[in-house]
C-alpha cells in the first residue's frame, strides 16, 4: 500500500490544469483560479490622504504642542482642498487628500475647536497620520499571480485598482455516481438492509464548497455492466469522474474492473484509516453516445481521457480521504498553483490513544477551551457524527501511540474546506 506522502505524490504529478480562459465581473471571481497575472495600472492611494478625522496642519506651525490656528477651510473625503496657508489649519476627514502645504494630521481627539480657530494640543512629526500615494500598490506592480484561487480579499484588492473584470480558468466539470443496492434517497421508505445515501449529499456539498460544475448519475445498481456504461457516459464532457462505493475486492465490487476496461488504474490501496481502498486512473472519453444533460458536446471534449477517483462507501473513510486527496487533487486542476496539500498545527493531545493502527490515522478531534484536543469516543468509519462534532483531525503517523500531553500534528476543517 502507498503511503499518504507517496499517493499524493501520484495524484498531483498527473494533474493537469484545465484549459479555457473566461472573463468574469471581478464582483463575481471569488472562488475562481487566476488564469493570468494581474498588474496594477495606477498608485493606490492616488494621491497623499489622512487617515483620520482631525485638522491638516504644518508641523512646524505646532511644535509648541499647544498652537492656536485659524481654520481656513473644510475638506470631505471627495473633495479637494485649496492650498494650506502658513500658520493656518484645515479641518480634514478620513480619506479626504492633504492640500498642498500640509505635512502632518492631528488627530481630532488632540485638538479642541474654538470658533473659528483650533487649540492643536500635539506636536506632530511630519508625515503623522497621511497615507502616501502608492504605499499600498504601486503602478506596474503584479498585484495577483496567475494561479491564485479567488477569496474576497482578493477581488478586493482587484477592484482597488480599478479592474472590473478578471481572466480566470473554466470551472471544473465533475462527474459523480454512487454504487451499491443497498442505497436509498432520503425521503423513500428504507427496505430491510437499505441505508440512506449520505455520501451523495457530503461529495456534492464539498464539490460545491470548490467551485466545480457537478453532473449526478446518482445510485447505479451493482453490476460490471452498469457501472461501465455510467462510466462511459460520465467521460463525456467531464474532466473528472468521483464514485464512492465498490472499490473493494468482494463480488459486488465493481469499479476496479469497471474502470480496467474503460481505461486504466494507477492507484489502488494507501496505508490510511480510514480509507485504504482510494482508485485513482483514467477513463477513455468515447466518440459517440449520450452526454450528460447539459455537458459540453464538441469533438475536442470529447478527445483523450477524464480522470477517475473511486473513493471508499463508509461515510468517514469517504469524507477523509476526499479532503485529503480529492481536495488537492481538485485544485491542481483548476490551476492553483499554490500549495494545495494539507497543513498542520502542533497541539497539545488532551487523550491517549494506546492502540495504534499501523497505516497511517486521522484522528476526528475537537480544540477544547485549554487550547488542546479532545478525541471523538467512536472512531469507526461509519460514525459521521463524530464530522460535524470535530473541528479538525489528528495525522498520526503509522504505529505511533499517542500519550495525553504529547504533541499532535492537528488538520483544522477549516485548512481544508474554504
């Protein structure tokens, strides 16, 4: 079995980014991946401007730090002020630009208005409280590399310099269907045996969290004909397919062979708990046949392979291993460019954990108000309680028991879903 390090390895080596550029409202990038550096065209600020409300004054004019000065004028943010006298002062508001002249900002809270006059109860160095043309961005510099996946910060800083559009990549089509017969919907009456399909709505949801374009062939019955049939009609228009189920070796377990007439495997079974069984390959796109409602239908989609990732049936095992795998794997191919593998914090183990597996684990835990972490009582692969009690998991290597006060490796959800 491939260690975790050794699996992702495989996967972002073969990631391939999508191709097709669109232009988007920068006002609706946000979640999209960069296709082109981005550079800015103007200074941001403009031009000097205060951070504060008080009065525009010449430092010189109050070293005292107790000067009285006529007030010559009044400036908003917006508007442009007339150039500041000696001895005088100007009352100014939070972005409005220094007039010519002035060289510091006293904050209003360190004068007091008289009349038509302002006591400045402050000496002031030159340059106190402005923001200078350009200190934020200057013009020509690349604000945002190509590669960067979207947040609001980002277009943010985009509409800063005036960008009203971005150039970012297609979003990715993905191709979903979930094995076994065993599976029912949530509002249908559940047979003897039958359990509701939960790993239908958690893939799409993670899916959706990522920004893909999802096509569900929902629940196939468990046949080698019927999974390669969904298989082929899944190739066509997507640029990667994601079952869970069947990836096992029993009799039912239809993907891996599915798949080996389709296309090709090159990843089988990783060393992880849960998880184990992840297939990782490649399905031919045939030349005819039925597409997805909606999928894209030209000849150059059709053309080559769609990626296939088979992820386990058990409910945690799938959640895992998507956000340890799918998740990087995913962002690979929408031309992140980034580090996309997960992060940890080192954090204090409020649990013992005596009994190790030797495959490497992934602990469901909880940050607790001492600053450490509790551990979920049930483990099992089934229990998918225990991920929405948890804010994050534990990486423990393989056949490392774990002492209460050791630290841990800790994977916060929020590193890998945003």
């Amino acid at each position: 079995m491939l260690t975790v390090r050794a699996a992702l390895d495989v996967l972002l080596s073969a990631a391939r980014p999508v191709d097709g550029i669109e232009e988007v409202d920068t006002l609706a990038a946000a979640g999209r991946v960069l296709a082109r550096d981005q550079v800015a065209l103007l200074d941001v600020p403009a031009a000097d401007n205060t951070q504060m409300d008080g009065y525009a004054v010449r430092a010189a004019d109050c070293a005292s730090g107790s000067a009285t000065l006529p007030v010559s004028q009044r400036i908003p943010a917006g508007t442009v002020g007339q150039p500041l006298a000696p001895g005088s002062a100007a009352r100014i508001f939070t972005g409005a630009l220094i007039p010519a002249g002035a060289d510091a900002v006293v904050m209003q809270e360190q004068c007091e208005a008289d009349g038509g006059r302002v006591v400045v109860k402050h000496a002031p160095r030159a340059g106190e409280w402005i923001r200078r043309a350009g200190e934020d961005v200057r013009s020509g510099a690349v604000i945002l590399a190509a590669g960067t996946r979207l947040r609001g910060q980002e277009t943010g800083l985009a509409a800063s310099v005036g960008l009203a559009t971005l150039p970012v990549r297609r979003r990715l089509r993905v191709a979903v269907f979930f094995t076994g017969d065993e599976l029912a919907m949530p509002g249908e009456a559940l047979a003897p045996g039958a359990i509701y399909n939960s790993n239908r709505f958690t893939l799409r949801g993670l899916l959706q969290d990522l920004g893909c374009e999802i096509s569900d062939y929902g629940i196939v019955p468990d046949s080698l004909p019927a999974t390669r049939d969904t298989l082929r009609r899944a190739a066509r228009g997507h640029d990667l397919i994601i079952t869970s189920g069947g990836v096992s070796v029993g009799e039912e377990d239809h993907i891996k062979p599915a798949v080996e007439a389709e296309g090709r495997l090159d990843m089988w079974q990783i060393a992880v708990k849960p998880g184990k069984p992840l297939a990782f390959g490649e399905v031919r796109r045939a030349s005819s046949g039925s597409a997805a409602a909606g999928a894209p239908d030209s000849a150059a989609q059709q053309a080559g392979t769609a990626f296939f990732i088979g992820l386990p049936g058990n409910p945690v095992s799938s959640f895992i291993t998507f956000l340890l795998f799918v998740r990087p794997f995913v962002l690979r191919l929408q031309g992140v460019s980034g580090a996309v593998e997960p992060r940890s914090l080192p954090l204090r183990a409020d649990f013992d954990w005596v009994k190790p597996d030797r495959r490497n684990e992934f602990l469901r835990v909880r940050m607790n108000a001492e600053g450490g972490l509790d551990l979920f009582p049930n483990q099992g692969s089934g229990v998918l309680t225990s991920t929405v009690w948890a804010d994050g998991l534990v990486d423990n290597p393989p056949g490392q028991a774990i002492a209460r006060g050791d630290t841990v490796r800790f994977i916060p959800f929020a590193f890998l879903q945003h």
